[in-house]
C-alpha cells in the first residue's frame, strides 16, 4: 500500500475517492493472500508456524485497511454532506 497520511485537510472529493479506490484494491490483494496462505497450508506447502506467522502478519494488515477504510468513508462523507437549511 502506498504511504498513508491521515491529514485529508487538502485533499478534495476526488483525491480522497482515488484513495478509497487504492484502499479498496489493498483489501482485494489482502483477501487473494489470505486464500493463498491457507490453500498452501492445505497443501502442506508450508508449515503450521509460517501459516501462523503469515496469517498473523495479513490479519494486522487486514485491521489496517478496515481502519482506512473507516477513515475515508468519513472524510467522504463530510464533503458530501450538505447542512440543512433552516427556512423560516
């Protein structure tokens, strides 16, 4: 994944899209390699403490990219969020 900076302060709606976009392909990558890890682990590829290992290190990503991903659908949301109008 590419640096994550947390400061969205001069990102428009587009930049922050493009990120979810990137975010979005990170957690795709992260799922193709959790198949993989546990597909190698049933082919006895690798041994029980790799796959422990392995498994450890994608779930701290997987957390991760939940947590980006929660950031971003806020910060889309308050550019996206009209206030309401009182009318009187």
């Amino acid at each position: 994944m590419a640096p994550w900076s947390e400061d969205f302060s001069t990102f428009g709606l587009d930049e922050i899209l493009r990120t979810q976009a990137e975010n979005r392909a990170w957690s795709k990558e992260l799922r193709r390699r959790n198949n993989d890890l546990v597909n190698s682990r049933l082919a006895n590829q690798i041994t029980q403490a790799d796959y422990v290992a392995d498994r450890k290190l994608v779930h701290e990503d997987s957390a991760e990219c939940r947590r980006r991903a929660n950031i971003l659908d806020s910060q889309i949301s308050r550019r996206t969020v009209r206030p309401l109008v009182r009318e009187s």
